[in-house]
C-alpha cells in the first residue's frame, strides 16, 4: 500500500493492495523500499515477492495511484547461490538502494540485495529498468566466526539478512540472522545428511544426547492437518527410541495445496500435540532451488508461542525423499510422496555447537570480506539455550560518521561498531580494516531488540547538541528506545 504521509495525523491513501498478480491475487511482501534519485524526479519502489522465484520487484511509482511494474529479477541466474556448501536457499530478504555523490558508485544508484544463502547482491539501478549486476559475496570454506573464536571447522550458514553502505560508501556491513546455534547430523540406513536444529526448541543434546527413532510422515502438518496425522502411540517404540514426526515445510508453490504456508512453530506444535518427541521439518522446492541444492536446509524463526517441550530440526529435500525410500523429487506435482501416516527409516541424529548469527565488514567496490563480528556470548556454547536469541537482526550507519554503525542484537541488545583501519594505510587499500565494539546497551531484565534506525539531530531537541546522530531501537518487548551518539 501507497500513502500520502505529508501530514502524518492525516495520512491519505493512494494505492492499496497491488503488486505481482501472476496467478493469484497481489503476492505477498515483507519488505519494501522506495527511492528517488532526483528532488522532483520519478520515484521507485522495489518490494521483495514471496510467491515468485524473481523474487525482486521493481516499480515506477512517480504517479503513486498508478504504481508500474517495471523489473522482475530471480538473483539466482547470476550465480550467487553456493549449494556446493549446502547455501542454496537462496532468496530475497531485504534491500536497500542508495543514489551516491561519492565513492566508487558516485553518480549511480545502487541497491545492495540481502539474498539469504546468496549473499550480499550488489545492483546499478541507476536506471531501474534495466538493473545490471555489479558483485556478490561469496561465503568462505569454514566460517569465520566460529573458527575464531572456538576452533571448530564449519561451512557458514548463510543468511543474509539486511545490509547498509557507511555514509562515505566505502564500506557496507550485513548482517546474517541465525536462530539455530547447533547444527546436526542425521545417519539412516541410506546415508548421512547435514541438518540444523531449530534455536528456539529444546535442542537435541539437552533432551536426549543422541537422537533416535522410527520417522512418521505428516505432510505439512499445518494446524488444519492434525486430525490426518496419527499420534505418537501408534509407533511400537524399542528401550531408548523417540517419536519423530517428518513434515514438510510451506506449502508453498504446491498446485495441490490450497491453504497458506504456515509457521515452523506450528508445525512444531502440531509434533508436539500429537505426543512426538521430536520434529523433522524438510525444505521445500522452492528451498533446493529446484534440485540445484538437494540437501540445503532452512531453520526459519519461531511465528507464535506456546510452551516449547519437543526438539526440532530441518533437512534438505533429498533426505526427506530417502526417508521414506523414494527417489528424490524437485518438481509439482510429487505422484509418489507417501501417504500420511507412513512410517519411514529409524534414524539417529547427533548435534554440533555452531554459534548464532553475525555480522560482516565489505569492501563496497569489490565485495570483499573484511573482518566479522559476533558478541562473545553468541560462540559461546553456555548460552546456547536459556539466554534467548544472541543472534543480529539488523544494521543502521550513522550519517553523520562513517566509522560508526549501530547494531539490533535481540537478546544482545544494541551494540555500536567502529570501523578501524591502520592510519598509515593506503585509503584506497581496505585489508586492514575491522569491527570494534565501542559501546552497548541492554537494560535491566533483558532485551529484545528488533529494528535500529539512525537519524539526524532534529537540532530543536534541547537534549542533544550539534551535529550527533539520534539512534531509534525497537524493543519487542518494550516498545521504542531513543539513544544519543556518544
């Protein structure tokens, strides 16, 4: 939806309900941006589109009663996605677009495209039409954070999640969201499978140590589908064997599905009403970019609460095929899924600490990785369970310093950064440059923060002098938190 907000008490509507209609009514979106490259010239909005693998959606809104789609772009076909390191859910999350009077990019608009297991996207949409693909950040062979600070060897997870250029665009910074602090690894008669662990359930290693057991199938296991699924009990159960439930993520793109995806925590609850003692939630085709990475595997965010007794993990698609004993299937519709209620391979599953989602240094003309940042906590198995998420949630630089950015950490609280290089380094030469902490907040009994927006001092707040940068952070718990650049 459009509105006019030129007197905020009285906003106008100018536009509701459009977007991408192919094949249904307008496609749902969870973020948005608008930009305007010259005062009094076209305006844009870009959308990110849940239903459509081109996935980035570009509109003309100079008339904003008549928005025009003008683009529509799948990242994927310019190779960004890594499924060699099982990164291949890879899709639109958030973007930002930033029309430049200096750096690299001075004269241009760049949008910077936070593309999940495909990286940071950078585009010239300079003219919107016609977006020509600048770089893409690739993830390393073994994270970077967790070797760091604890040793272990382990392909990165991914998750690009939101990103921003510093104000003297030399840089940008993204941030990877990560809710599952421990990765597992599921062995079945036909083989072993990378899987990862939900962060909000009660993880493996706590309940039982070694996960084992029957699997059951329970298709989507939305809430509509409990009455098809058969409970627990029904499984004749050895000495030291769980109940584990499979099923499978959405329904999404599903021709023979009519209700709406539904969230990870329902299908967790759905496993734990009906007495399973563990879930199984498989990526979907959309997931395995259609087969291009049959064994990637998405562990997404908790969507409603309620009291969280079972462990849960995800798995590619390949493996939930193998399950079940049936060849892998990456195309609607899938003749031979069995049928509800089928039980498939007893399976053992393991866990590894991994650490929870943080945040990266880039080169803004190269797109080279310079150095990443974690709050210590979040590499720290000890406060893998009980402390809430200890994972970054999103990024805002400070306009008024390019050496400063601020941090939305949820159980972490804000953090604010320095970029720091060698002073006796060449400008142009950005390989010694890092992260900082310089400060934190978090209140007395905990945080939760969410967003993070960095302003300009209105200059009429008898608080705050000068030129220093108001720092807005909304807490889920609490509400709107205003800070002062120190």
């Amino acid at each position: 939806m459009l509105y006019d907000v030129t007197n905020p008490l009285k906003p106008v509507k100018l536009k509701e309900g459009f977007g991408d209609r192919t094949g249904s009514d307008a496609h749902q979106t969870h973020s948005a941006f608008v930009w305007q490259p010259v005062a009094g010239g076209p305006a844009y909005l870009v959308t990110q589109d849940e239903e459509d693998l081109a996935d980035v959606d570009i509109y003309d809104i100079t008339n904003p009663r008549r928005p025009r789609m003008i683009t529509e772009l799948d990242l994927n076909e310019f190779g960004v996605a890594q499924p060699e390191l099982n990164l291949a859910d890879s899709n639109l999350h958030d973007m930002t677009v930033k029309c430049m009077t200096t750096g690299t990019y001075a004269g241009r608009c760049i949008m910077i495209a936070s593309y999940w297991d495909g990286g940071y996207v950078l585009l010239d949409v300079t003219d919107p039409a016609n977006p020509d693909h600048l770089h893409d950040t690739d993830y390393p062979v073994a994270d970077p954070e967790l070797l760091e600070q604890t040793g272990i060897t382990l392909t990165p997870e991914g998750n690009a999640h939101q990103a921003e250029f510093t104000a003297d665009n030399r840089f940008f910074i993204g941030t990877d969201e990560d809710f599952s602090p421990y990765r597992a690894r599921v062995t079945t008669e036909d083989g072993v499978y990378d899987a990862g662990e939900f962060g909000w359930t009660i993880p493996i290693g706590e309940l039982y140590g070694e996960l084992n057991g029957p699997t059951v199938f329970g298709g989507y296991g939305c809430p509509a589908d409990r009455g098809s699924i058969p409970n627990a009990d029904s499984l004749s159960l050895n000495p030291g064997e769980e109940a584990i439930l499979v099923l499978q993520r959405g329904p999404a793109g599903d021709p023979g599905q009519t209700q709406e995806a539904c969230f990870f925590s329902e299908k967790v609850e759905t496993a734990q009403l009906l007495g399973y003692d563990a879930v199984i939630v498989a990526n979907h085709h959309g997931g395995s970019l259609a087969g291009v990475g049959p064994d990637a595997y998405f562990c997404g965010g908790q969507g409603h609460e309620f009291d969280i007794q079972i462990s849960g993990l995800c798995i590619g698609h390949r493996a939930y095929h193998e399950l079940f004993d049936l060849a892998p299937d990456y195309t609607y519709p899938e003749d031979d899924l069995p049928a509800v209620g089928t039980v498939g391979d007893s399976i053992s599953v393991t866990s590894q600490f991994d650490g929870w989602g943080y945040v990266h240094l880039y080169d803004a003309s190269t797109g080279a990785e310079l150095d990443t940042y974690a709050i210590p906590e979040a590499m720290n198995e000890g406060f893998a369970s009980g402390y809430g998420d200890l994972s970054v949630h999103e990024v805002a630089t400070d306009p008024n310093n390019p050496e400063l950015l601020y941090l939305s950490y949820y159980s972490g609280g804000v953090r604010m950064l320095e970029i720091v290089c060698d002073p006796a380094a060449d400008p142009a030469d950005t390989s010694s440059c890092e992260l900082v902490e310089v400060g934190a907040f978090i209140d007395q009994g905990g945080s939760n923060f969410w967003g993070v927006e960095v302003i300009d001092n209105p200059n009429d707040s008898p608080d705050v002098e000068g030129d220093e940068s108001l720092i807005l952070a909304s807490d889920r718990d609490y509400g709107l938190y205003i800070f002062t650049d120190p």
